[in-house]
C-alpha cells in the first residue's frame, strides 16, 4: 500500500456490530442478513468512517461463514451475503474521493476445532475460503481475519482466505488475562501466524477488554515483529455497561485518542477501534495520529498509568510479576557473564 508507505500508518474503522445496533439491529439478529435486507444503513456505518477519516473499513460479515449463518438458517448463502457486504464496502470507498481500502471481515466460526472440538481443520479452511471467495467478488482488496483465540482455527481461517489471492490481515484477541481464551500468548500468536505457509502480511489484535489491554498485546508483538510485518491495533472503547436500558461503553474519545498514540508507539501501524467505536471515537484517532512521532515502546506499567488499569493489569500485579520474574533475568545475566 503506497499511502502506508508514504504517511507509515493506516487507521481502520470502528464497530459494525455496535453501529448497527444504533441503526436498529436486535439482539439475535444476524447483521450479515442486512447485507441485503438493509444494504443503506450498512453503507451508512462505512460512510460514518470514512467520514471521520479512516483508510481502511471493514466489510459486514465478520459471523458471515455457514457455521454462524446455521442459526439463522442462512447456511447456503454465506458466499451470497460475503460478496454483497464486500459491494457495499467497495461502493462507499469508490466514492470516498480518496484512498480508502476495504478489509473483508471473517470472524470465528463459532465451533471449536480438533483437538478440542468436533469440527476438522479442513471443515473450518473450507467454510472460511467461501466466505472469502465472496468478499474477493464483491470488491475486497484484502482479507481480514479477526477475533481469533486458537491456533488451529486461525491458521483455518488465513488458510481459507488464501484462496482469494488477496493479501491477509491476522489479529487475535487477549482478554484472558493476557492471553487469549484458549491460552495463546500475544508472543506466540505472532510466531504462529508468521509460520503459517499463506504469511499475512499483518498481525495483530483485536478487541479484547480495552485500550490497555490492547496496547500491552501490541506492545509484546511489537518488540518482537520483524521489520516486513505490518502490527495492527484495534481495540475496544472501554468495556460495555448496561446503563439506561442499554449497553454503553466506558471508553471516551480522549482515552482511544491516547490509545491511539500508544498503539502507534507500540509499534501498530495499521490503528483502529473495535467494539463501541463509532464515528466520534475515530475521529478523535484520526485527528491524535495526525503528525504523531511515534516514542519507545511502552512498559505495561507505564500503558497502566496513561489509560488505567484492567482486571489483572494494574500497578500491584506489574510489581508483583516483575519481583517474580528479577530472579529470572539474574540467572540470565549469570549465564551471560554478565
């Protein structure tokens, strides 16, 4: 991509699921369904984005693959409803009057694959590569595979979205206790997915519990990527409450404008937001990574103290695994001579 050669970063959008919910969506829908029941306010959640600076937004069919779809007794039309969310996508970025690019979204399948489950490596490539065949159809300038909490399921996924041809995006997300639900470190994500045969040109993470959490993962990935890997950092706008009959989250655009910046220290090059991220969030990104000189990579410590703390992310835990670990770092300076 020229222009993140040129400017050295990309900010994606924000939510599709919370965006939607503001536009209507019940709980239980299937948001792929609007694809083409309401393809004008899918597009209008892509506008709001790119309205608000973004370069890159994101196709609606993140629980688009025929596991997700089977709830809804969609099944037999996740090819269908992936090219059309990729067509509107596509038809808002043509029109953009700018570079704008757009990411075709596969999220998890919603199963749990071997060893831990009854679904096959192969079942899960083949339902996640129609998926992709469609978002390549409808416009797709890259795949992006999202949300990911085990090994085997994203090397399914990317597998499954090389048949596209298309470049790919890789994030998984940590938000247990630093790891992901099936126990995948930020670390070992990223040497994972670089071991993969398709190689994702970007890796990274998503969603999670916030911006701390989310900055800490990117953090790990940074101090260890290889210069020709893209780092990408989405996170969510704080965590959801139910206040006044609704979900809000906690998150406001002056914290996701320092996550932004912290991010990009991190070493992110493609920043956006995840879950509760609307159109007023990523401006405040948009306009806090405006002529930013990205710093050192940041301690968890101090991520802590910018954005606050999380569940198991606070000062008295970070000193707590820091003593544990000083007689480690000891006897490796023992061995080093050091």
């Amino acid at each position: 991509m020229e222009v993140l050669n040129d400017r050295g970063y990309l900010v994606a959008d924000g939510a599709m699921g919370t965006s939607l919910f503001k536009r209507g969506l019940e709980t239980g829908d299937a948001p792929e369904l609007w694809n083409v029941d309401f393809p004008d306010r899918v597009a209008s959640v892509h506008q709001e984005f790119v309205d608000a600076g973004c370069d890159i937004v994101l196709t609606n069919s993140f629980g688009g693959n025929a596991y997700r779809l089977k709830l809804h007794n969609a099944q037999d039309r996740a090819l269908e409803l992936a090219e059309a969310a990729a067509s509107i996508a596509r038809q808002v970025a043509d029109n953009a009057g700018r570079p704008v690019f757009v990411g075709g979204s596969i999220g998890p399948s919603g199963e749990l694959l071997e060893p831990n489950g009854p679904l096959t490596f192969e079942q899960a490539k083949e339902a996640f590569a129609e998926q992709a065949r469609g978002l390549a159809q409808g416009g797709a300038d890259f795949m992006w595979v999202e949300t990911m909490s085990s090994r085997e399921e994203v090397g399914a996924a990317v597998a499954g979205a090389a048949v596209a041809g298309l470049p790919i995006v890789a994030t998984m997300t940590f938000d247990t206790a630093g790891r992901t639900m099936m126990g995948v470190t930020p670390e070992e994500a990223y040497s994972h997915i670089r071991s993969l045969d398709e190689n994702p040109i970007a890796i990274g993470a998503n969603c999670g519990l916030g911006a701390t959490e989310n900055v800490v993962s990117v953090a790990a990935i940074g101090k260890i990527a290889s210069p020709d890997t893209i780092v990408v950092a989405k996170a969510n706008c704080g965590v959801p409450e139910f206040k006044n009959g609704e979900f809000q989250y906690t998150g406001t655009p002056e914290l996701m404008a320092d996550y932004a910046r912290l991010a990009r220290d991190s070493g992110a090059r493609i920043i956006g937001g995840c879950c509760g991220s609307d159109g007023v969030v990523m401006k405040a990104i948009v306009e806090a990574l405006e002529g930013y000189e990205p710093k050192q990579i940041p301690e968890p410590l101090e991520v802590v103290r910018q954005l606050g703390p999380t569940t198991h992310l606070n000062e008295e835990e970070i000193a707590k695994r820091e003593a544990g670990d000083e007689p480690k770092r000891r006897e490796r300076r023992r061995r080093r001579g050091g």
